[in-house]
C-alpha cells in the first residue's frame, strides 16, 4: 500500500473535511430534542386531560338542566313545558237562595280553598266562574256541581325551563356565561386531547367536519 492510500483510508476512517456526515454528538443531540418534544407533548395532553376532566364534572349540574329544558322547550308547540293541565269535578251543597258571595264562601269551603278568588263572575244565569290563581271554579248553581280546571307546575322542569330561559336575569346571567365558556373549553380541548390517528389529523377530525356540517347543511337546505 502507498502513503497516498494510507492518507485516503485516514480520511475514510475521520470522516469527510466539510461535515456532509454529522457527527455522533449531532446525532444524538436531534434524539435527545425530539425525546424532550413528546415528553413535554405528553405532559401537556396530561394536564389537558386533568382540567377537561374537572370541567366536565363541574358542569354535569348544568348540562343536564339546559339539555332537558331545551329538549321541553323545542316542543312547545305539543305541550307547555312548565305546566301540566289538569281537570276535576266535585259535587257540593249549596246554600239556598244565597247570595254570590255566600255561595263562593261555601264552594271555596267544600273544597278546603283558602286562597282569594282573583275575580268572579256570573258565566251564565246556572253558572258562576271563580277565577283563582292557576285555577278556575265553574260551579252550575242548579245542581251543585263544580267542574275546576287550571294549572299545576312540573316537577323540576318549570324551575329548569326558568333557569334555561333565563327569566332570573341578574346573576343568572353571570352563571350562564360562565357555564358557556367551559362548554367552549370542553369542545376546544377534547380536539387536542388524542395525538395521532385517533385525533384531531385522523378519525377525530372527520367526527369534527361531520358534526359542523349538520348545522351549516340545515341553514343552507333550509
């Protein structure tokens, strides 16, 4: 072998003069930045996960009111979502040749009413109707019969459908924003709480693209 292929196989062994090669350390310091970049990527999802989680319970409360409310409200055309009506007949003594306020005292008594009657009025020359609160008293004045009709609340629903539709105001209002902020808090984190396929790049984003087109086609076939 010569000197100038001793020279050649040194250079071969060292490595080429202008860096087209890196050099081990490079090597590993490119590792070592990757490493560091899914860890701290990792660490994120983690506390991504934790204040989604902790959203979540927080708004349960909330959430199962506005979702049954709403659901009551967006049929109110098929029913009254705060009130049921209701219809009952008694059968009572009257007093003979009484007066109308005589014969309202005996009615409401039968009937064990304390409430005030807002008005009353002759329906007719065999009826009088007593107006009350949620409630109306049609008493036939020849056989004693008393036919009520009126209003009760549902149970819970009224109270929720008050609070959805925000007829508190005030506060209420307050509460409402901030019930909507999280909400938009849990929809922007659930998008980047996944990595991957299963993510916002893979099957997560077409659930995203589906789930937006649903009110955009409405509005536009509408």
């Amino acid at each position: 072998m010569t000197g100038r292929d001793n020279l050649d196989s040194a250079a071969r062994q060292d490595g080429p003069e202008d860096g087209s090669l890196p050099p081990d350390g490079a090597t590993d310091e490119g590792s070592s930045e990757k490493s560091a970049a899914k860890k701290r990527g990792a660490a994120l999802r983690r506390t991504l996960r934790a204040l989604h989680r902790d959203a979540g319970y927080l708004v349960v409360g909330l959430t199962f009111v506005y979702a049954l409310s709403g659901i009551a409200v967006n049929h109110v055309e098929d029913w009254d979502p705060s009130f049921a009506h209701f219809e009952h007949t008694h059968q009572v003594t009257l007093p003979a040749g009484a007066d109308q306020d005589a014969t309202v005292a005996a009615v409401l008594s039968a009937l064990e009413i304390e409430e005030i009657p807002v008005e009353v009025y002759e329906a007719s020359e065999t009826e009088l109707d007593v107006v009350l609160d949620r409630r109306t008293l049609h008493v036939d004045l020849r056989s004693g019969e008393v036919f009520e009709e009126g209003q009760e609340p549902r149970f819970l629903l009224r109270a929720a459908n008050w609070l959805h539709l925000n007829r508190g105001k005030a506060a209420w209002t307050y509460v409402a924003d901030g019930f909507a902020v999280l909400l938009l808090f849990l929809a922007t984190s659930g998008l980047f709480m996944l990595p991957g396929r299963k993510g916002l790049l893979g099957r997560g984003g077409i659930l995203v693209l589906i789930g937006a087109a649903v009110p955009v086609l409405y509005v536009l076939l509408s």
